[in-house]
C-alpha cells in the first residue's frame, strides 16, 4: 500500500504516539534479570523470545501493569515491524507517514490481543492507585498504557483523532507523576512529545486547537524533555533516544542523530534496523559514499550471518542501495543493483521490482535504449503489485520517459 498524502498534522500527530508504548515503568528497585533479558531481545528485534519472557513475567507478577505494558509494547512493535513502519524512513518526509512498502493491514485477533493487554495493564494500575492515589508507579504505567493506546491507533490503525485524546490522558497522568516527583524523568517524554509536535504545527492549526484548550509549552521545551529522559531516564532512555532520532532528523540535525544511533547500535548490535538508519541519514546530509558503504557492509553481514542480519532481505538493502545511487545521480550503478532486484531468484515483493524496473526502464529510455525499456515496464505489468506502479509504467509505454533538462 502507498503512504497516504496526510498533512503535517497528522504526521505531527504519528510522530508523538511513537513516544508512547517504547516507554517501561521505572523501578523502585532492581527488575528481575528475565526483565531486562526480554528488553534485550525486543530492541534487537526477537519480538517472539521477547514476548515469551514477559508473558512468563505476567503470570509470576500479575498485579504489576509494567509486564503488562511491556507485553503490549511487544505485540504493537511486532505489528509495526510487520507493516514495514518501524524505520526512520516512516518519518522522515513533512506530508507524509509510512514509506512506499507499508501496510495498514492487522488482523483482527492480533489487534483484540493487544486492546486486552493494554486494558489489562490499566485495570492493573487503577487498582494500585485505589489504595494509593499517589502511587507514582502505577500513575506512570497507567500514562503508558494510554500512550500505547494512543501509539496503536496512529501508526497501525490511523485513527489519529482517537489516539489524540488518548495521548492527551498520557501526558495528563505523567504530568501528576512529575509533581509528585520531580525527579522521575521517565514522565518527562511523552510530555516534551507532546509539547514538541503541538511547537511544529502550523500556526493555523495551533489557532484551533488552542480555542478548544489544546495547547503545548513550545517546540524547544519538549525537545529538552525528552533529551532529560534521554540523559537522567530509568527504563526510558533508549525509548526517548529512539525519539530523539526521529526528532533530531526534522530538525536537521543530522550529527547529533548519527551519535544516537552509534550509540544504540553499540548497545543492540543485532538491531539492523539501527544501521539501516544510519545509511539514511548519510542520505539526508549528501554523503552518498557514505551511505553506500554503509549499505554494503550490511550486505555483508546479511550473507554471512552476522549479528542476526540474515533475518534482513537483501533486496530491501539493495532496494535502499539504489535509492541512494539514484539521489547520487550514478545511474550506470543503479542499473547493476536493481538488476539484483528484479532477478527471478531475489527476495524482493513486488513493490520493489515494479519500482526497480520502472527505473531501469527510465534510464535506458533515458539512453535512448528505447526497446529495453520497453521490456521493462512490460515486466511491471505481469507482476502483483499495486496499481500505482502499473500506471506509471503504462505512462512510459506510451510516451519514453524523457529526463528534465537543467
């Protein structure tokens, strides 16, 4: 499915319901070693051998809505992940959520298991909170659950509306957790998420929302809210870096993300989705050798089994590969690395050989190699993909593709 042409606001609004359901309660005291073992695995990617350790956690601690966020948090970034939205490419354009490859399909036994996860873990914590209102624990896991509803409903299902209410309950609980204790920085994302997305809408729909008492503290505030999680943060930190990459990217600061994502890689080595980002950003600052290089030595790793590369196809790096080559203008190179694409033994969907053929075919239309074209977006249309592809090749069938002159 091609991403939706959504607006500012709504991607402004996908934007901060990621902050939520990566967030975990902070502890009073040490977590138990199987804890930080399924926190491990969920950031390097091993969603089952995550899930299976905090189930595991649930039935030991039942009353602890922690195990229940963290389960939920397990199941919804699986989702994510499966919809190919856990990347930084998701969010890296102004008008838009989602890149070409994703999806918005979920099925409906997977989205009723993480509602009732979720519920569980609020229930967990309203009865905490009866026998203490100030219970900054159990106010901080029940903001969580919210932010994980709100995450939910943005990124999978594009109810924005709905997870805008729902994220406004999450800043409200971790803004009373943080008057009860100042120093609980975990609180301090979801509300400098807030603060942050409400600084870069448009001063039209600022106007609006501010009638109907919806308002932020400012842009520069809630960037500094979440670099304090991002720094002093218990269980949040690598949440809040995460946040920060997406943050320091529409910022253009571009350093400082390639630091945060040294920093995470270092931390999670099997996290491919890390250095994947990293080529990404070499991107956006026009360092194509870079970023190319970059995407070789992921290549590498994927063939020989480094790290737990192999669970990557190597047809979305090369994919990739031949984005950059095409922004680095070396057309001759991207003919060789989508010419991997669309050989009838890579692991490419058809998404990514349509569109790698429809590229070849401009290039040699392009090289006035008009035949071979041809036969190239004759190859889009035999395969399953969507509409938009055929369409466009069907345009070019008709009339050669003629570059724009300077």
């Amino acid at each position: 499915m091609v991403i939706r042409k959504t607006g500012i606001p709504v991607l402004a609004c996908a934007l901060l319901f990621l902050a939520g359901p990566l967030q975990h309660v902070a502890f009073a005291a040490d977590p138990p070693p199987l804890y930080q073992h399924g926190v491990e695995k969920l950031y390097n990617l091993y969603f089952d051998e995550a899930e299976s350790d905090f189930k595991k956690l649930t039935k030991e601690y039942p009353d602890d809505p922690l195990y229940w966020n963290s389960l939920a948090s397990t199941i919804w970034l699986k989702m994510l992940y499966s919809q190919q939205k856990l990347n930084i490419e998701s969010f890296s354009l102004k008008d838009t959520f989602g890149t070409a490859e994703s999806k918005d399909d979920v099925a409906t036994a997977e989205e009723k298991r993480l509602t009732d996860t979720i519920e569980k873990a609020i229930s967990k914590a309203d009865a905490l909170l009866k026998k203490n209102p100030k219970d900054t624990h159990a106010l901080y896991a029940e903001g969580a659950s919210y932010a994980s509803l709100a995450t939910f409903n943005a990124t999978v299902k594009r109810s924005y509306l709905t997870a805008r209410s729902q994220a406004a309950k999450a800043r409200d609980l971790h803004k009373k957790v943080l008057s009860i204790d100042p120093a609980y920085h975990d609180a301090e994302m979801s509300i400098g998420a807030y603060n942050y997305v409400m600084g870069i809408l448009p001063f039209g729909f600022r106007m609006v929302l501010g009638i109907v008492g919806i308002s932020g503290d400012g842009k520069d505030l809630g960037i500094q809210q979440i670099e304090n999680t991002a720094r002093m943060g218990n269980q949040g930190a690598t949440d809040a870096k995460m946040m920060l990459l997406i943050v320091y990217n529409r910022e253009g600061r571009h350093d400082d993300a390639l630091k945060l994502l040294d920093q995470l890689h270092a931390k999670y080595p099997r996290n491919f989705l890390f250095e994947m980002s990293r080529a990404q950003v070499l991107r956006k600052m026009g360092k194509y050798d870079l970023a190319n290089e970059t995407y070789m030595t992921i290549l590498r790793k994927v063939n020989s089994k480094t790290d737990g590369y192999e669970r990557l196809r190597t047809s979305k790096v090369y994919y990739d590969l031949g984005k950059s080559q095409t922004e680095q203008a070396d057309f001759n190179a991207v003919l060789m690395t989508y010419a991997k694409i669309v050989d009838s033994k890579s692991d490419a969907i058809p998404n990514e050989r349509a569109d790698a053929h429809i590229w070849m075919g401009m290039i040699l239309d392009s090289q006035n190699n008009r035949p071979a074209a041809l036969g190239h977006y004759d190859a889009v249309m035999a395969l399953k993909c969507d509409d938009i592809f055929k369409d466009r090749a069907n345009e070019y069938k008709r009339r050669p593709f003629q570059p724009k002159s300077n």
